[in-house]
C-alpha cells in the first residue's frame, strides 16, 4: 500500500541523519528489549518501569513517528475520573463520538477521532502500533464497533483502539480519548499511560476540585522531564474562583512545565448537567479550546514545532533512561559476581576442609587402624618388611596367598571415614552459602521455594560413588606399576588389593614418602605401608604413584563440591545476569545522542512569521471567539468562515496573528 500523503506538510526533513537516527534507535530497542534485570537489587523496581516505559515509547511513539513524520500531530485528552474528557471532546467535535458516563471507570476503550482523509494513518500500524483496530460503523458512540482495514478481528474492549472518522476535524489532527490515570481498573491506567507516552501533544483535562492530586502531577512530572507538549484544561471554575486557576498556573510552573498553556472552563458555561445540550458543552464554553486546536492543526509548521519538540525531548530522555538503566544492569553484574563468589568460596573451603582432613593423618585413626592392624600384624610380615626388599617379596607372597579377605575390610574403613568427611565439608559449606545468600536482597529473594540450607539427601549416595571411583583408580594405579616392572609382576598378581590399601594409607599420611626414620601416625600406620609399597615398587614409584592418588581424590572431591556450589549459581545462569547487556545498552544510547545532536543541527528551523496555507476544518466553537488582532469586520460576520475570512492566505494571517498575541501574552506573564 503506497503511503497515504494527506496534507500539505512541508518537504520531509528526513535526510540521513534522520534516517541514521532511526537505526540508532533501532539498535538501541533491541538492547533495551534484551536487557536484565532479574536480581532484587537497589531501585530495580523503578529501572523495570522505566525500561518497560521506554520500549512502550519507542514502540508506540518515537520510531513510529520518526518514520512517518507526515503523520497526524495525536492529541492524546487525559486525566482523571469524571473529569469531564469525554464530555470535552464530543463537544469540540459537535457529536457524541465518546461515550461518558456516571459509571467508573469511564471511557473503558480509547477511542481515537480523525479526519475522514486521515484514516489510512490509524488503520496501518504505522501509528501505535501496539493496540488493535475498530471502527464504528454508526453514528454515535454506541455504534457497531467493526475491526479496521488491517486490523486484528479479535480485538475487543480495552485491548483495541476505537477510530471515529470527523469533517470537524482539521486534517493533520487528531484526538484521542484516552482512560482515566487513575482508574480503578489496573489495565486501564496502564493503557492510560501508554497512550500518553505516545502522544505529541498532551490535552490534561482536570477540574477546580481535584487539580491538586498526585496522580496526575506525577505524570506531568514526567512529560516535564521528557519535555512533552502539554496543554492544561481547568474544568468547572466557579465565577470568583479564579485564584484556582492562578494556583495551578503556579504548580505548572513548578513542575518544570513554563510553556504549557491554560484553558479554563467556567461554572458560568457548564451549570451541571443541566447545562449540556444534547450531551454537549456551550460553544462558548469550548471556544478558546476550539479555536487553538483549530490553528494548531490548520498549520502545518506549527503542527510540525509540536511534533519536534516532543520528538526531541523524548529521545533526550530515552537516552537518559537508556544510561541509567545500564548502570541498574551493571549493579545486577556485581550482585551477581557477589552471590557466585559466596557460593564458590564457602565450597572451596570445603574443599580445603577435606583436604586437610586426608592429609593430616586423622583418618588413619579408629576404624581405619584397626582394620590395617588385622591386616598387617603378623610377626612375620613385620620381620619380612625389616629383612630386606627381596625376602619381603617372598613374605608378602605367601602373606598375600594366607589372608585375601582383609583388604577390603580396609578400604571398607576408608570409604566409610572419607565419606563422613566430605558430607561434613559439604554440610558446612551449604550452610554458610545459604546464610550469605539470606543476607542480601538479591539472593535472599532467590532463595524462596527452594530448599538450598541443607545438602541434599542424595549427596551421601553420589559421594559413595566417588570414593568407590577413587579406590578403583588406586587399584589401576598399583596395576599400571606392576605390569611396568617384572620383578613385582608376581607380587602384584597376588595383592593389588593389599598393595592398593597401602597406597591408600599413604594418601591419607600427612606427608607422602616419610623415611624409616620418620615416625608415622597412629603407631607407625603409614611407616609400615610406605615400607610395603617400597619394598616392591622402590622409592621413587611410591612417591609419584601416592602424589597420583591424591591429585585424582581431589579431582573427585572437588567434583562434588562444585556440583554442590552449582545448585546456588545455577539459579543465576538461569536468569542469565551475568551478561545483563549493560555495555551493549550503554554505547547504544551514546550514538543515539550524538545521532540526535547531528540530525537537529541539520534541521531546517521554518520562519514562524511566515504566513501559512490552512489546511483543515474547524472544531465546533473555533468560530466564536475573534482574536483581538483580527479585523473590525471579523465582528459583523454571519459565520465562522467570514469570521476567520475567505481565502488561505487570510486564514493563514489569522493563525499567525493569534499564535503572536499567545506569544506577547507569554512575554508579559
């Protein structure tokens, strides 16, 4: 479908620098789309907001805008409950296109009205793409609501936007009726709030009695920071009050909002309901609303200052945002790398723990020593080990030959005193880890629903498959070594069982290859095991094969404490904060900002003096009010179009000397 062109909008802007702008935005939407921020850390709750905003505005507002800028200028009419913003734009428009109500929340589904000519900008998804289409097929707002060209059939409610084509408006405009801000339905102040993200110009309705409410000041606020164009309107003034409208010119300009103009509706026009007609407010009523809305969107230049202005203010605060939301990320990298350094940590003391617990010869102690005392206390095998290397091969044959059920009641004692080891080391490290993770906002939150303060009761059974694991690599190990060396080959064939225990206790010596002279632990343990495996395999064997052993326990070992460590990272690789996108985000906005910077002083700036075609219809009441400046005839005329005059080029001088009587009334306040 070729792009519709429906006003006579000046020559588009957008050379390359615009274009370069929109694919820096680009880069910038998916960084922001990719960016994480799972982890409870400080003002993490206000960063998600602010990113799910910005996405929502570069989706609903910035990019749309920026690739069409021969767009409508949206007027999005917002405000409180029973404020009257329904009310306000059926009369404007001189029909009941919005539906308003005693009921809250009111309007439930925003309903969007614009120039018949217009259309195809709202039925595309080239405008708020996000919201779904319908279109009334009857007058009022009570029509069949029937889904747009293009739009999606199943939309409904307030998931869909409701288009209302309107001669009353001028083509280049359109009005937007958007829910209450402070509606009692969630969905509705959400939607609320992302139509006026979307918007280029905001049309604030409120009243005397609640101007001063929080609610709506806090997002004034923000369309202050995002320099938004705003427009205030004052409803239901009791004649003699006007110190309430000074009040809230005062709070506009407290709020960072100088430029944004006041419109006040008083009693005197709207006496209750008694004074709609038909549903609508006097033309007299609306007639200064009327008549600025008319100018602005009869004037293509001025539409196209509005538009840039809030362009530009939105991307100055996206980039902001942008910026302070990478740093938000950046916090969630450290947690992380905290709460992993907790966990890692605490297991690598277990580990240390565990280490030192084989190494210092406590284990060779209890069961372990009196089953290696059954095994080796005979006096003839102790004369045989004193002897000499070749008498003892012969001893430790036939000694081999006798007693072949004692070493695995050896290794049995081992595997039980290594097992209550690691469990401790583990215990221990479980504790802590979990202690640590309690005490900081970012873990503790990781915590919930997991069971993580204890080991797991299937840890004792993976650590008995580890220990069995290791005695049958010490078992591998005295093999290898026989089968390397003839003159041990027979012994070995006989007890690698027993010459595997002996390497095993050798492990757990605290030092591997003591000397004869050397006194072992646990009355001689690891002398006499030392002295078994040299009087086969020699010296130099013995040491490197219990330096092998021991690298491989620990190899093992330190599996199972990383496995246990990994039940807490684990919960962190699966919200993947270890690479937020921080970096990414960050020099993303950058070449936005310097992207901005080049387009906008590239920007051809149009003469506001200059005298501009008119383009468009009026909005009911625009007709009634005569700016000071117009001429005298302006009072004698019978209607609207010989008030405002006939041609262009007059209308065009109209809209210039209203917007300079604004502009010197400005100057005085």
């Amino acid at each position: 479908m070729t792009d519709p062109d429906p006003t006579p909008d000046p020559a588009p802007r957008e050379g390359a620098t615009a274009r370069e702008l929109v694919d820096a935005l680009e880069v910038l939407r998916a960084r922001l789309g990719a960016l994480r921020l799972p982890l409870e850390t400080p003002g993490v709750a206000a960063a998600r907001t602010d990113l799910h905003q910005a996405v929502d505005q570069l989706d609903d507002y910035l990019l749309p805008r920026l690739r069409a800028e021969r767009a409508p200028l949206l007027v999005v009419v917002g405000g409180s409950t029973g404020a009257g913003k329904s009310t306000l734009v059926n009369s404007l428009l001189g029909e009941p296109v919005s539906a308003p109500g005693v009921l809250r929340p009111t309007t439930r589904a925003p309903v969007l009205v614009h120039h018949p000519l217009d259309a195809r900008w709202f039925t595309t998804d080239r405008v708020l793409p996000g919201l779904a289409r319908v279109t009334s097929s009857g007058a009022g707002p009570r029509g069949e609501a029937a889904p747009a060209e293009g739009g999606d059939r199943s939309a409904e409610g307030a998931a869909a936007l409701r288009l209302v084509a309107s001669d009353a408006l001028p083509q280049g405009l359109a009005l937007l009726d958007a829910p209450d801000i402070d509606s009692v339905e969630v969905a509705n102040r959400e939607l609320s709030a992302q139509l006026l993200g979307a918007a280029d110009l905001w049309l604030f309705v409120t009243t005397a009695a609640r101007y001063a409410d929080a609610v709506p000041w806090d997002l004034l606020g923000q369309a202050a920071r995002r320099r938004a164009q705003v427009a205030i309107v004052l409803d239901r003034v009791d004649p003699g009050a006007e110190v309430v409208a000074d009040d809230l010119r005062r709070m506009v300009a407290e709020h960072g909002l100088e430029g944004a103009r006041v419109f006040v509706l008083g009693e005197a026009a709207e006496q209750g309901p008694d004074a709609l007609v038909d549903g609508l407010l006097p033309e007299a009523a609306v007639a200064e609303v009327a008549t600025w809305l008319s100018g602005l969107g009869g004037d293509p230049e001025a539409r196209a200052r509005v538009i840039a202005a809030t362009r530009d203010g939105v991307v100055d605060d996206l980039v902001r945002r942008a910026v302070a939301l990478a740093e938000t990320a950046d916090g969630q990298e450290v947690a992380d790398a905290r709460l992993r350094d907790a966990a890692r940590r605490y297991h690598a003391e277990a580990l240390a723990q565990v280490e030192a617990a084989t190494s210092d010869g406590a284990l060779l102690r209890g069961e372990v020593l009196a089953r290696w005392q059954d095994f080796v206390g005979t006096g003839e095998f102790f004369r045989a080990v004193e002897a000499g290397v070749g008498r003892a091969r012969d001893a430790l044959v036939r000694f081999f030959r006798g007693r072949p059920k004692e070493g695995p009641q050896v290794e049995q004692a081992i595997a039980t005193g290594l097992e209550s080891v690691i469990l401790d080391a583990a215990e221990q490290a479980a504790e802590r880890t979990y202690t640590a993770w309690r005490g900081d906002a970012a873990g503790s939150a990781l915590l919930d629903g997991l069971d993580l303060a204890r080991v797991p009761a299937a840890l004792r059974t993976e650590v008995a498959v580890q220990i069995r694991g290791w005695q049958e690599d010490v078992l591998e190990l005295v093999r290898e070594q026989g089968e390397s060396r003839r003159g041990t080959a027979r012994a070995v064939s006989f007890g690698v069982n027993a010459l595997g225990v002996s390497l095993m206790v050798i492990v757990f010596a605290s030092t591997a290859g003591l000397t004869g002279a050397e006194i072992g632990i646990a009355g001689g343990t690891a002398v006499v095991a030392q002295k078994l495996l040299e009087a086969v395999f020699g010296d130099e064997a013995v040491r490197r094969l219990a330096a092998q052993a021991k690298e491989r326990l620990q190899a093992r070992v330190e599996a199972v404490l990383r496995g246990q460590a990994a039940r807490y990272t684990a919960q962190l690789d699966a919200l993947g904060t270890q690479e937020t996108g921080a970096a990414g985000v960050r020099d993303a906005a950058h070449r936005v900002a310097a992207t901005a910077r080049t387009e906008r002083a590239a920007r051809t700036v149009p003469d506001e003096g200059a005298t501009r075609p008119w383009s468009g219809g009026l909005l009911r009441g625009a007709g009634t009010l005569r700016p000071p400046e117009a001429p005298d005839r302006a009072a004698e005329a019978d209607d609207a179009g010989e008030a405002l005059g006939d041609d262009s080029g007059r209308r065009g001088g109209w809209w210039s000397r209203w917007r300079a009587r604004d502009r010197r009334e400005e100057g005085d306040a």
